[in-house]
C-alpha cells in the first residue's frame, strides 16, 4: 500500500534536519520509500559527511525527463513560541502544523508519494528527484551534486522547484550576493579617542553609502514589475564591533547582501559599493596607513528569469490547467543553479506559501497539498506518454 503524502510528511516533519545538521536519518527513510520502485538512487555527502544530497531515478536511463527539485533542511525553532511540537505533524481545522510544513517538504512529501506511483508505472521519460542539504543558508548543498550532473553526457529536460507559490506557477526570482565588509582602524583608550581611528566609525560612513546606493537604485534603477519590489536592493542585516566601551575598535564587521533583478549585474553593484568603501577609508590614511574596508563573498546564488514561453512553464501549465499569467518570488531558490548550471528549462511550483515559513506554528493546508498530488500525478502520466 502506498503512503499517502500526509503520512509521509509525518515522518519527514519528525526528522529535525535543521541547516547544517544532519539530514542523514531523513534520506534513509527517503531510499526505504524508493527501494522498492527500482530508483537509482545516489548521495552527495557533505565533506564531513554529516549530511548528503540525494539524486534518485525512474524509469528509462538517457536524457531527458523532468527533476523535482527540493531541500530538506529547515530553519531553526529556538526562540519562537509554537503552539504544539514543531516536530510532529498537527492536523487542525484543514492545515498540517509542523517546521517545514510549507518550506518545504509538504512538496518534498508529495514527490516521493508519485515516485512510489511512477515506479509502478512503465515511463517513456524517466523521474528524476533532487532533494539537497542547507538550501537555507545560501543554497550551498546543492552544488555539488549539480557539479556532478554537469559532468554527465545526458541531461534531463527541465526543473521544477517545488517552493511553496501557492501551487502558481512562478518564472523567477531575484539573485543574491551575501557579503561582508571589514573596517579596519586604530585601536585606542576612548579619553584620547581622536587620537584614534574607530572602526565603528568607518562602518557607520559605510553604512550610510550602502543606503546612498539603494536610494539610487530605488530612483534611477532597472525595474521589473512582476516583483512587490521591482527594483534590486542592498540591506545591512548585521554589524559587530567593539569590545568595551573604555577602547576604541580597530575593527568592525557588517554583514550585507545584494539582491538583484536580472536586468542588473550585481558584479556592477559590487564593484560601485567597493568604491563607496574606499572613499570613507581613504581620507585617514594620511594618520591612519591601515585603514580600509575589505569586502569578502560569503555566499550566493544566482536569479531565475525564466521566459513565459519555457517548456518548464508550458508543462506545468497543461498539468494544472491554467493559463494564469506567471509570477515573481521574493525569495530566492535553488531554481537559478538548475537554469545556469545545468542549463535547465527552470520554474516554480508548490504547495503552501511562504508566509507561513520560518515562523511559529508554521502550516501547511490539506487543500494545498492535495492540489499538488494532483499536478504531479498529472505529470506522471505525461512521462508515461512522452513529454510533448
């Protein structure tokens, strides 16, 4: 007897596989599911091999086919007051409670339930499932099993995420580029603090020229109406420094991000806030030769701009019955890696929405779910008959 999507949620829900924990209990009850359908099914693990990717495959080997694509790791609990065990599985009044209801292994639950149909089923174009590790953290695990895919002589024919859209389909989202900026200056005892250079200071001047950018960006920059902001924008999420208040920093650090529309580079934006750092640094080295402000990558990922024409967008279109005009996600996916790296035809669509992610007695509704189960068994027949 096939598990039904709800109860195989359960199971994914009880496994706690918060970013850059392990996910390695969950893919083992993911490979006991598959088993017996006759997927071929491979890990890319981690370095220190704590946690994996999982790669798995039905029906005919060669290319083509479609991927659904999704992470299993979830954002963390602490500090959030929920009204029942974030890790077991709730049902009320039509919503399923639990972390990662919605972002997203409802979607991940939905897969593997048709995967155990397709297995039963005789495939002209295979089934491909993707389910990575620490998506949730700059869509670092991913990447090495599209490394991996690349290198292979076949591909398959398109991609879909299945972030929760509220089963619309969606054709992009913003790129991002999470940074880090470094003001160095001169420590010293705050009595003789302008003897000194406060690094502090420096990040404060630094902040000010990140919003200076954005206000520009806001004004005079490309647009892209399919988003709520159409506009690419620099946010300062994080700034450290100082160790008491008797001593003038010599460094201060500030965490900052990119995300940008497909019609801006962020290289471009990059190398324009480079400038901003050096011209509130470079006035003080006449008294000061070690100031600078150091920009370093720490993580990101590329956007999704997918055409309205696509065969991803046309498929899922036939699957669902819709002709409703495509979306733009807020949040960023993995989608932009499948379509850059892979050269994937790349969209997104799945139950839930993201609203109710990352928070609090975080849900999933049973409707939701079972419209999913429908588009993807859809699917499913469409792999039977060959993709159009």
């Amino acid at each position: 007897m096939i598990p039904s999507t709800t109860d195989i949620l359960a199971r994914l829900i009880a496994e706690p596989t918060v970013s850059r924990r392990s996910n390695l209990a969950l893919l083992d009850y993911v490979e006991e599911l598959l088993r017996p359908t006759g997927a071929r099914i491979e890990r890319f693990a981690h370095p220190d091999g704590s946690r994996a990717n999982l790669w798995a495959t039905i029906g005919p080997e060669g290319p083509g086919g479609v991927v659904l694509s999704g992470h299993t790791d979830v954002v963390p609990v602490e500090g959030q007051d929920w009204s029942s065990d974030p890790f077991t599985l709730q049902e009320r009044d039509g919503r399923l409670y639990g972390r990662g209801t919605a972002d997203m292994k409802g979607f991940v639950a939905a897969a593997l339930h048709v995967a155990i149909q397709a297995g039963q089923r005789r495939l002209s174009s295979p089934l491909h499932l993707a389910f990575s590790y620490d998506e949730e953290i700059g869509c670092l695990g991913v990447r090495s099993m599209i490394e991996a895919l690349a290198a292979r002589p076949y591909k398959p024919d398109l991609c879909i995420v299945g972030e929760p859209t509220g089963m619309r389909i969606a054709s992009g989202h913003k790129g991002k580029l999470a940074l880090r900026a470094c003001c160095h200056g001169q420590e010293g005892h705050s009595a003789l603090a302008p003897n000194a250079l406060n690094a502090l200071h420096l990040g404060a001047g630094f902040i000010q020229a990140l919003q200076r950018r954005q206000e520009a960006l806001r004004e005079s920059g490309a647009r892209d109406m399919d988003y709520d902001i159409p506009y690419s924008t620099i946010h300062a999420g994080v700034m450290r420094g100082g160790t008491a208040l008797n001593i003038v920093p010599n460094l201060c650090e500030i965490d900052f991000e990119i995300r940008n529309i497909a019609e801006d580079d962020p290289a471009t934006i990059l190398a324009g806030i480079a400038a901003d750092a050096e011209a509130v640094a470079a006035p003080h080295r006449e008294h000061f030769p070690q100031a600078r402000i150091e920009i370093e990558t720490v993580s990101g990922y590329p956007g999704l701009n997918t055409r309205p024409d696509a065969v991803a967008i046309r498929l899922l279109q036939r699957v669902l019955g819709t002709n409703e005009p495509t979306l733009k996600v807020a949040f960023g996916t993995e989608g932009g890696l499948f379509d850059q790296e892979l050269g994937l035809s790349t969209a997104i669509c799945g139950p839930g929405f993201m609203d109710q992610g990352h928070k609090p007695d975080e849900f999933v509704s049973i409707e939701q779910l079972h419209r999913c189960d429908i588009m993807l068994a859809r699917l499913v027949a469409e792999l039977e008959s060959g993709l159009a």
